[in-house]
C-alpha cells in the first residue's frame, strides 16, 4: 500500500515515522516506545469521518494507535532501511 501513495505523501509519512522511530530508539532515556508515541500520535493522524460515540470513538483510536505502533516499529522495512539517513 505505502508503494501505492503518492510520491508527496510517501516523503511526508517517511520523514514523520523516521522522527518517530529515531525518539522510540531513545526510549530507555525518554520513556517513550512505540506504544506511548502511537497513543500520543494516533488520534491526530486518521479520526472517524462522522461524529460517532465514545465507545466507537475509543475502538477506533485503539486500532489506529494499533497500527501507529506497527509503522513505527517497522519504519526501517516498511519505509527503507537508510531511514536513519534523514537524520
């Protein structure tokens, strides 16, 4: 899927998740993995597009923080293995 997006929103989501990887490679000194980061990203990066309730709302915050965490564990396979070298 990711070789499927544009160019524009492929540099966008490779540079975000490298940031992402790089501070949960530091994560013994700033407390923040994968999990902590993805809870704390997640609900800003896709949201339900129709107002629903709170049970609904915290299911889907829970599966898209579900795949944050994937993508940024992941970054190196998903995104290239010279992800370090935006840095």
């Amino acid at each position: 899927l990711v070789n499927q997006l544009p160019e524009a929103n492929l540099i966008l989501l490779r540079h975000l998740f490298g940031v992402l990887h790089h501070i949960e490679q530091n994560s013994g000194v700033n407390q923040m993995n994968a999990f902590n980061l993805a809870l704390c990203i997640a609900p800003n990066m896709l949201w339900l597009p129709s107002p629903t309730g709170p049970e609904e709302e915290s299911r889907s915050t829970k599966k898209v923080a579900s795949l944050v965490q994937f993508l940024i564990e992941n970054s190196g396979e998903i995104f290239g293995g010279d992800i370090a070298s935006l840095f």
